[in-house]
C-alpha cells in the first residue's frame, strides 16, 4: 500500500497541472508574467508542452485552432488584465467560429478588485469575459480546481464547441491542500462531447425532402470538418450523388477535385438548387443569411439543416427539416435511411453543376498559368496550387483581402483540416498563431500565405517559429498595401492610409532570427523557393512581389463597404 505521510501536501500551482494533464491535455500556449510565470515553467518541467508567444492574442489564436484540429480545447495562459485583455480577441474568435479553447488567465485579488482599491493589474475579468465567450468561471479554492478544469473542459467541447474563460486569482496558486485530499478533487471528464442522436422523425422529414428534391445541393461547413465524421460524409456525398459546396475550412473534406465538387460552380449551385442541405454551416453573412439574389427566386429554396446547436434552426430563413445532433450520428442516420431506394441526384442537375465548374475552371486556367514578373494574385497561386497538389498534406494558413478571397477558390485542397483561415469574422491576424499552432499539434509541414497587412498583425512570431524550429513556410504576398499599394493621399503630406514601405524586405525579418529568407518574382522562383522550405522543414519567409496595382479593395467583399455620397467641394 502507498505509504502516506500525512505531512505530504499539494498546491495550486500542481493541482492545476495535475487537472490539465488527467484530462489529456498536454499543450499550453501563452505569454510569462505575474502570477502565472512559474506556472509556465512547472508545467513545462513535468512534461506539458509549453510555448511562449510575443503577444497574447496569437497565443489564443494557436488555442483556438489547436481545438479546432484536436477536438480537445487548446489552452492560452495569460497574466492579468492587459495580458487577460490581449487573449480575449482570440477567444472572443474562437467562440465565433465554434472552435473549442480554454482561456486561462491569472488575476488580481477578489477583496481588492471588488473594492477598486488598486491592485496591481486590477480588472474584473470574469466579468469582462462572460459576455465574449461561451462559457466563464472563477475558482478561489484549490480544492475546486478540479471542479473548474472539469467544468471549462466540458463547456468548450460539449454541444456547439466554442471559447471559456477561466479565471484563477494570484493568492490560488500558493495555496497548500493535503495531497490526498487535493488528489481526490481531480476530475477526469467522461465523455466531455457525447454523441447527440437526431430524432427519427427529424430522419424521416429530412429524407422526404431529399427524395421531392428535383436540383438537390449539399453545403458542407466547417462544422463538418470539425466533426471528424470524415468517412460518413464523404460517403453519404458519394451514395446520395448529390452535388456539394464546401465552405473554406471544409475544403478537402472530399478531395476539391471530386466530380460532384460544386466549389467552382458555387453561384449556380446556390441559385438554381431547390432543396439544400446545411451540415455543420450557418446561414450567415457568408452564405448571403439564405436569401436574395445569390439564392435565386424568394421563397424558392427549401432548406435542411443538421447542426448541433438547436437554436441555429430559422436564425436566417425558414428550416424546413431542422436535424438536432452531431454531425457523425445526423449524417449516418440519413445514410441508413437513403436504403436502396434512393436513385441518386437527377442526372440533369448533376449534369448542368458539372459543365458550370468545368466551364468556370477553364476559363480560369490561362490566368494561373503566367510566369512573368512582376506576379499578379492569379499567378503567384497558380504556383502555390501545384505546391499543394503535390504536398496535400500540408497544411495551408491564409488571410488577407485578394490575398485571402482568391486563395480559396485556386487553391484545392485534398484532405479534411488541411485550410485554416479567417473563418467566420474574417478577422486579421490569425495567421502566426494558427501557423504555429497546426505545426505543434500535427507535424505536418505548414504552409502560410499572407497577405502583407495580414501578416503584420502577428508578424513578430517569426521568431517564436525560429525559437521552436517550426516546419512553416510563410509566403507573403508583397503588394505594399491593403487591398493594392497604389492609392496617394490627395494632400500630398503623407502616404496613403492604405499603404505600406514600397520594395519592402520581409524576409530579413525571418533572417534576423536565424531562419531562411528568400525574395521571389515569378512563379517559378516562388515554388521552387517554396519547395526548398518544404523540403528541408526550416522556417523559412519568402516575400513574393505582387504587381501593386493587381488588387481590387477588400477583395471579394467589397459590396459591405458603406459608400459616402457627399462629395466636399
Ligand atoms: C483585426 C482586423 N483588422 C482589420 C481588418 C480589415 N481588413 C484588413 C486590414 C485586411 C488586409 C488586406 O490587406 P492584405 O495585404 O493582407 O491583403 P491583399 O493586399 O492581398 O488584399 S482584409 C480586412 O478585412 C480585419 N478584417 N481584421
Ligand atoms: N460536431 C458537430 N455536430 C453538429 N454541428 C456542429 C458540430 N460542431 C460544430 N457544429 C456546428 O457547425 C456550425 C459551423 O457553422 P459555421 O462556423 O458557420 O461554418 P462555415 O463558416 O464553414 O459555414 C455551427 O453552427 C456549429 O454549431
Ligand atoms: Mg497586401
């Protein structure tokens, strides 16, 4: 029997570790500081992973993404309030895009903040958080901790995943508790996201509807990709021969060359469709919330949605078969229920999707071939294409405007989690974090390309990459500007708000710290620059010149910019 003295104690500082690691989490991602900085370093000596970023909100970022690919909630460690402040950009994200991350952050002392009396650092960040996040908790005794890694597990997993915050006071961290007693408080979750069955009725209507269906289409979101439920929905895809649009991050879930691919004939597919299916997609912003003229006719479309979430069902439009469940368990009851019965898509329609894309990718061909300098998007990612082609298991990291929109549709993608990108807001500056984050957590090779704006909202973390020797490739796409490099300021006193340092370097910022810079303008340069880094795993940055005129503003979105009609004399 364990010999047990009774002076054998425990403390915050272990029973904090100890609950992270019960529950299989091995990783932190964060920046040192009071309180937290000997937490770092502990977890680091019993074995947790635990890489220090140069901001937070990359830190949280790499998080956030981590549970995206992982299923498990990635962990951010921050100090308090500005610290605290700088992580919650990232899980405010995370929460957006459903990605499932704990944000874990020191604070300052209860009896002081709640008196405002000044403590250092002083906010009230439970309170600041809750709005932002799915889920927020507070543990002032180590023997809750626990309870409150138990709790923020379960809440960032289960159901519609998404971000948590969970707060820990300075003064918990010292606190001393007997240690078989501090054993005992542990919780190792069981089943944190259990399968969530739909209803047989929810089956039966969905499939009624498939049938009646004369132009069905199937809209495959990040959800999905999510999921892992990646051998069913390729196979109800396959069985039910129905034609399919994958949103960005569910790109590769089938391969983006697959012959019921509708990627590339997306506004016909969404238009002229009669029955569409949701799997793990919102009817929000990016899909046009359902209606107008993207969709085609009003009240043409009937809508089926799978989503785990019930309160998503006629967010935008009427669902006329809401599906409540998993993905996994929804999307293989509707496969048993196809049965034999089921005849496949209409021929015509599958017909009429596959000569729109075929038609759409031919016109598109001449453009990715050009290899002159200077580049312009079309051609720089027709180079990039063909890396992917020939690497699909490489992950591929992307934001920006042009940089970001035309990207998503050249460049094909061939296996499910392989597209990490702005998701859901569009927001700037996940680039680095989600970077670092893919390679830590898959070994695989990354492949990053930014915009030049976009890069720099997390460009300090080359050397983060170069400190842990990361395997990522960063392309910047050098267009000296947001959106082109091209505007003046009509006064003449300063640069254009929209652009940067004309024939900047990007790539000595990577040498600086010791990894590989290189400068390309053609094509050709760029993928063999590419391949280099990919072949000998060094991180490398490569600034590839884009023709500054070549951009349109904000990209693809560009219709959502307010217009002024006041013109001043
Ligand atoms: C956090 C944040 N800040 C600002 C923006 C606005 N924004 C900004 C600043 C973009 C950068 C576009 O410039 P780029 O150099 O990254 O890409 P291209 O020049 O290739 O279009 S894209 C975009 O929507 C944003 N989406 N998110
Ligand atoms: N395992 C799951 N089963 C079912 N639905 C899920 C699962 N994981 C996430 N979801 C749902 O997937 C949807 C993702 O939608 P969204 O982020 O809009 O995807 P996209 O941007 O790719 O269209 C969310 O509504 C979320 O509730
Ligand atoms: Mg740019």
């Amino acid at each position: 029997a364990d010999f047990y003295s009774p002076t054998e104690l425990t403390d915050g500082f272990h029973l904090v570790i100890d609950a992270l690691k019960l529950n299989g989490i091995d990783t932190i991602y964060g920046v040192p500081g009071i309180p937290i900085t000997d937490l770092g370093r502990m977890a680091q000596a019993e074995g947790m992973r635990v890489l220090s970023f140069r901001h937070e909100q990359n830190a949280g970022n790499a998080a956030a993404i981590a549970g995206f690919l992982t299923k498990k909630p990635g962990i951010c460690l921050t100090v308090s309030a500005p610290g605290f402040l700088n992580g919650l950009t990232a899980l405010a994200n995370a929460t957006t895009n459903c990605f499932p991350m704990i944000l874990i952050s020191g604070s300052s002392e209860r009896e002081i903040v709640d008196l405002q009396q000044g403590d250092y650092e002083e906010m009230d960040q439970l309170a600041i958080a809750k709005p932002l996040c799915k889920a927020a908790f507070r543990v002032l005794h180590a023997c809750d901790i626990g309870i409150g890694v138990a709790r923020a597990i379960r809440a960032a997993v289960s159901g519609r995943p998404g971000g948590v915050y969970l707060d820990l006071p300075a003064k918990l961290f010292a606190q001393v508790i007997d240690a078989q007693h501090g054993a005992k408080s542990l919780v190792k979750v069981i089943d944190a996201a259990p399968a969530q069955l739909p209803a047989p009725t929810a089956i039966a209507r969905a499939l009624d509807e498939l049938r009646n269906a004369k132009r069905p289409l199937i809209i495959l979101g990040k959800g999905a990709a999510y999921a892992q439920a990646d051998d069913v929905v390729r196979e109800f895809v396959e069985r039910s021969g129905i034609p399919y649009v994958p949103m960005s991050m569910a790109k590769g879930l089938l391969p983006d060359t697959h012959p019921l691919s509708a990627g590339a004939a997306r506004s016909t597919a969404l238009k002229d469709s009669d029955v569409v299916l949701l799997v793990g997609a919102r009817l929000n912003w990016l899909l046009s919330h359902g209606k107008g003229k993207a969709w085609g006719e009003p009240g043409s479309k009937r809508f089926i949605q799978i989503d785990i979430e019930p309160r998503e069902m006629d967010s935008n439009v009427e669902i006329v078969a809401p599906v409540v469940g998993d993905i996994g368990s929804c999307v293989s009851a509707l496969l048993d229920g196809l049965g034999d019965g089921w005849k496949g898509a209409p021929a015509e329609w599958v017909e009429t999707i596959r000569a729109k894309r075929e038609a759409n990718i031919a016109k598109m061909a001449p453009k990715l071939m050009k290899n002159t300098a200077p580049m312009d998007f079309h051609s720089a990612l027709g180079a990039l294409r063909t890396v992917i082609k020939e690497r699909p298991d490489a992950i591929l990291v992307n934001e920006g405007a042009n940089t970001l929109d035309l990207a998503r549709g050249i460049i094909d993608m061939y296996q499910p989690r392989k597209r990490l990108d702005v998701g859901t807001w569009g927001i700037m500056g996940i680039g680095m974090g989600f970077a670092i984050a893919a390679a830590v957590e898959t070994g695989k090779p990354v492949l990053a390309v930014e915009g030049d704006s976009a890069f720099g909202f997390s460009g300090m973390e080359v050397e983060t990459i170069c400190r842990y020797k990361l395997p990522i490739c960063i392309v910047i796409f050098n267009n000296n500007g947001i959106y082109r490099g091209t505007d003046t300021d009509p006064t003449g006193r300063d640069p254009a708000t929209t652009v940067f340092v004309p024939d900047s370097r990007y790539d000595r910022m990577m040498e600086a710290f010791g990894g590989v810079g290189a400068q390309v303008f053609t094509p050709d340069e760029l993928k063999r620059a590419v391949d280099a880094a990919m072949d000998s795993g060094k991180p490398t940055l490569i600034n590839a010149v884009i023709d500054p005129a070549a951009g349109s503003e904000s990209g693809n979105i560009g219709s959502l910019n307010p217009q002024s009609v006041i013109k001043r004399k």
